[in-house]
C-alpha cells in the first residue's frame, strides 16, 4: 500500500535522504535535515511517497503567490527511487501535487527540470505540462 505524507520531524525527512540525493547529488546526509528545516521555515514542503515501508519518491515543493502566475504551486524537487521507477510512483506523486494546487485554489502549477534530464521530460509532458519560460542562473 501506497501513502504520500508531508515530512514534518527529523526522522521522517533524514528518511528521504537516499531518494532525494539522487536528484541533488551535491547533497550532504549531515546537513540534509538542517537545510530542509530552514527551506520549511520559508514554506518549502517535503512530501514522501512510502510503498511497502519504503519510500519511493519524494517532492519538495511551495506555494506562492506570483505577480504574472497568481497562486502557484511551484515543486523544486520530484524525484523516484531509480529501482522503484515505472511502478507508478511518479505518477501517483505528480497526480497528488496537482490535487493539491486545485485544492488550494492554485491557478498554476508549475517546475523547473535540468536540460539533461530528458526521461522526466517525456514524464511531464504526459502530464500536460508544457515549456513556457526559460530558467537563468548566475552562481554567487
């Protein structure tokens, strides 16, 4: 059985650690909790997709309420357990994420993905979501 929860305590975000590095390899286990505490106490959500005591997936996300977009959902991270994968639990995640913006009265839902990743790519297009913008960087 399959429950998609929001990590609230230590334990439970330490817990999505493995997933989540697989998305954000730069990540540090011993400062994992500390960052995801401070991303919270800025509105970031982590929510956890857990099969069979496992979890399979996890998203990092926010809402926020944008000048050109109004209520927006914005997911920073989405990102299934590579043996996990094409089991449904990105679809499961990606369906509850979008439950939820409606829920709250979000107009738009929205993501960044890098350019390489271009299976998550065909993913989100499935989804109906489609390119709108271009994302600009500059490291500080």
């Amino acid at each position: 059985m399959s429950t998609i929860q929001i990590a609230t305590i230590p334990s439970e975000i330490d817990r999505c650690f493995p997933v989540m590095r697989q998305l954000r390899p730069m990540l540090v286990a011993e400062e994992f909790v500390g960052r995801i505490q401070t991303q919270q106490a800025e509105g970031y959500q982590l929510a956890f997709l857990e099969s069979d005591g496992e979890i399979v997936s996890v998203a990092g996300f926010r809402m926020q309420t944008l000048l050109w977009s109004g209520k927006t959902l914005y997911v920073d991270d989405l990102v299934t357990d590579e043996a996990a994968r094409s089991k449904g639990h990105g679809e499961s995640m990606i369906t509850w994420l979008i439950a939820l913006a409606k829920e709250a009265g979000c107009t738009t839902f929205m993501l960044d993905s890098g350019t390489h990743r271009h299976e998550a790519h065909a993913f989100y297009f499935r989804h109906g979501l489609r390119i709108s913008d271009y994302h600009f960087k500059l490291s500080l």
